[in-house]
C-alpha cells in the first residue's frame, strides 16, 4: 500500500508538468506532482523567475515567476498534490497493468496507474567553478550563487557574473542599470547567447556600465565574516586582477543529472527520453515523457512545445486507465473548469 495515490504521477513541476495537471484534469483524471525542488516552476523558478519570457502565446511578455504562478492557478481546479522537495529515486512497474510505485528520497511511495516524466534537464545541480579559493566560505552566505532568485537583492551591488552563455549575457544587461557595476567574466573571448543580447551587453561595456574580462578565470575570493569584497582573476597571459565586488554569480549552467531515471531502461541519453509523439509514450507502456527530457525528430525545446505535449499525453492517458472509451476533442470553452479550491497544501 503506497502512501500517496492518484490516477497520473508527475515527476517535475517545471512548466509541462504543471500544464499536465491542466489537460490530466480536464479528462476526469486526478494528478500528483512530485519534484525534487522546494517550490514548483522548473528551471523558471530556479534558474531566472524575474527574467521576461517574450514567446509563449497570448503573452506578449511574461515573467518567469508569473508564469509559473498562472500555471498553477490554471491547475489548481483539478486539485493536484504537490510532493515537493524531495527526488523520485525508484519506479517499480506493477504486475497486471496496475501501474506504478514510486519511491521519493524521503522513503514515502506514490502509486498511480500512468506515471508522466516531465523532469525537463534532469536534477538541477550547478555547475560549480574549479579551484575557485574559499569558495565555501562565500558559498555559505550567499555572497556566490548559482541563480538569481531575487534581482532587487543585487540593487547597488558591484556584481561579478562569470559565464559566456545566456545567463550571464542576459543578467549582465538587465543588472548593468540596478547594480553599482556589473563585471563579467569569462574565460573565452566570445560569448554563446543571443547575438542582440550580446551587442547590447558590448554597447554597454563601450558606455561603462559592464565591465568585461576575457579570456579571463576566477582564482579565489577575499572579504570578511562571509561577506565577499574582492576576486582575484587570472588572466590568460598569466596575470592576475583584484576586482572590487560585493556579489559572485556563477552561470555556468546545469549538470546534466538524470538521477533515478538512468535505471529505468527508458532509452536515456544525453538527458533525452525517446518518445512516440504521437502519444508521448516512451518505449516502456504506461510510462510517458513530456518537456524537454522527451525527444524526438524535430524536438522544439521550448515551454509552449510542452505544453501541446502535455495535450498529447492526456489522451494516452485515457486510453491507458479507460482503454473503453473513446477520444473525443472537447473544448474548454464547452465545458468549462471547476471552481478552484484554496491552495492545496504541500507535502
Ligand atoms: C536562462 C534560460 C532562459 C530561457 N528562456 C526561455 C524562453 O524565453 N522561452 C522558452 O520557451 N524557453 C526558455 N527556456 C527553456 C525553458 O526553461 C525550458 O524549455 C522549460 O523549462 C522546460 O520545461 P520542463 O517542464 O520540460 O522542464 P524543467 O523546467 O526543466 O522542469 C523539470 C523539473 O523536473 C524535476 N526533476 C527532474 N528529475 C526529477 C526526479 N528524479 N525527481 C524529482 N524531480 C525531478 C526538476 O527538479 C525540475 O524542477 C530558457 C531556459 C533558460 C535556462
């Protein structure tokens, strides 16, 4: 006897296991969600909550955050359970077509009869700098982190963002008018992101609101009781710079961690599941992948492409727990949604 049960078991509450809940809902089937992190959105909430997302429909632009926020608004009529900050660690399929255990790190279990992978880019560890002197003395404070949860936080701050990619092009432009001065750091000279957002960083850089420092690598950190003060960089001739700074951000991405999931014979590779998409069935039955962990030819890995996943699933799912009945497209605008109740509580 499991401790939590439900007809579908989600495991990840970024954006398309949250929008699961919706479509699950909407075809009559009761959902929990289960993430290792301590609050729901995916790499939304962890990695860039007040950043703008320009590109998912009928939102011109949207914060991060307010999309998650929105998005549990949306499931919240279907009442899911959220089983949060804790990994799945172990699947056992059950015999007869009855489902699935799941076992979460804290040794609880969720039975359900389809389980949905949407765990996006695997557990989320950052990437950590190497060698990077006393950096669990300012790890410990905060005074280096891996994410921006709070940009005001960081309001006259002097700022050091390590990193070439996205990330760190994207904060140091939208940080260079908030904080006293934003230094960037990287150890190539060019730079992986967006080419616009790379020329407004450089335009930036050019009037002195960015600082930037290429080929260039972090050698340590100095301050007092916990609070950073100044970073020494080592250049690529050898040389090294003391930077004043208050603030360290490293963003050097994710490590890839698919955690539990290698061992459940699913075909993993690189992070990717193999799906049939005409279903989002993976090669095991009763067990689908939507999101950006599931692959297949032609794989746009974007929020709104798991969000039409999250439609595609519902409907195996039906035909997996009802196989006696049939599909029929039934719009929202017909239908219609429950009332929401008052937020359900986490476990
Ligand atoms: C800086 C940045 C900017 C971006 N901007 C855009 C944009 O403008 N537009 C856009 O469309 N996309 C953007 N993306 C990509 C977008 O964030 C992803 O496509 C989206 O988050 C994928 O959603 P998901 O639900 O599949 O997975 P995720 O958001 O990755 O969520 C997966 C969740 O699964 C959980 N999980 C994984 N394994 C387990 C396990 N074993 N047990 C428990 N929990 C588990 C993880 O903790 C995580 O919370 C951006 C990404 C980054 C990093």
């Amino acid at each position: 006897m499991a401790d939590f049960t439900s007809d579908i078991a989600i495991i990840g509450a970024g954006p398309s296991g949250l929008f699961m809940v919706f479509e699950a809902g909407f075809m009559g089937y009761q959902s929990i969600v289960l993430d290792s992190l301590p609050q729901a959105g995916g790499q939304l909430a962890a990695l860039y909550p007040e950043k703008p997302i320009y590109d998912v429909p009928g939102h011109p632009h949207i914060l991060a955050g307010d999309l998650v926020t929105k998005l549990q608004q949306q499931a919240a009529p279907y009442q899911p359970q959220y089983l949060l900050g804790e990994a799945v660690t172990d699947l056992q399929a059950l015999p007869d077509n009855a489902g699935f255990v799941l076992q979460r790190a804290g040794g609880s279990t969720v039975h359900a009869k389809v389980v949905i992978i949407a765990g996006g880019g695997g557990l989320f560890a950052p990437r950590k700098p190497v060698g990077l002197l006393n950096l669990a003395t300012f790890e410990a404070t905060g005074s280096v982190c891996y994410a921006i949860t709070n940009k005001a936080a960081l309001a006259g701050q002097t700022v050091i963002l390590a990193g070439g990619g996205d990330s760190a092009v994207d904060w140091a432009v939208e940080l260079a008018g908030l904080a006293a001065h934003v230094h960037v750091v990287h150890r190539r000279s060019d730079f992986r992101a967006a080419e616009a957002t790379v020329q407004a960083m450089l335009n930036l850089a050019a009037s002195g609101q960015i600082t930037l420092h290429t080929p260039t690598e972090l050698q340590a950190l100095h301050g007092a009781n916990g609070q950073l003060e100044a970073v020494t960089l080592l250049k690529a001739d050898g040389t090294t710079q003391h930077v004043a700074a208050t603030s360290l951000v490293c963003c050097f991405g994710l490590q890839p961690q698919a955690g539990a999931l290698e061992s459940w014979d699913l075909g993993l590779e690189r992070g990717v599941i193999p799906v049939d998409f005409a279903t989002m069935q993976t090669r095991r039955p009763g067990l689908l992948c939507i999101g950006d962990m599931a692959s297949y030819e032609g794989k746009v890995p974007l929020i709104l492409t798991g969000f039409a996943e999250a439609a595609i699933a519902a409907k195996k799912c039906q035909a997996i727990i009802n196989p006696e009945k049939k599909y029929k497209v039934q719009y929202s605008t017909s239908k219609g949604v429950p009332a929401a109740p008052p937020a359900a509580p986490s476990a």
